[in-house]
C-alpha cells in the first residue's frame, strides 16, 4: 500500500471512531429531545452514522486488500 492509500486508510479509521460516537451519543433519547425540530433528521438519526460506518468499513478492508 503506497504513502497515499495509507492517509485515506488512517482517515476512514478515524471517521469510523468518530461515526460511532456520534451514533451511540444520539442514540440517547434525551439527546434526541433536546436537537428537536428544525434539525435535519438524517444527521440526527444514529442509524445514518452506522451506515457511514458500514461504508468507511468496506473501504478500508478494500483498500488493503488492493496491495
């Protein structure tokens, strides 16, 4: 894996660290309540980060795979 496949690798990692604190902390109820209306509700929705995860997931073993 080359100098560059190795950045997008640590990046990926680190979105999927951060994905899946946003999506455990909104998961709470009481979060949730206090977003209230007017938020987009895809970026308030835990389940829309657990895809982002899903997605960053994929593409890192990819990418590794790819070498």
């Amino acid at each position: 894996m080359d100098g560059s496949q190795q950045q997008v690798v640590r990046f990926l990692e680190k979105e999927v660290k951060t994905y899946t604190a946003l999506s455990l902390f909104l998961a709470k109820k009481r979060i949730r309540k206090q977003l209230g209306a007017g938020v987009n509700q895809a970026l308030t929705s835990p389940s829309f980060y657990k895809e982002r995860v899903k997605e960053a997931t994929k593409l890192i073993h990819e990418l590794k795979k790819a070498d």
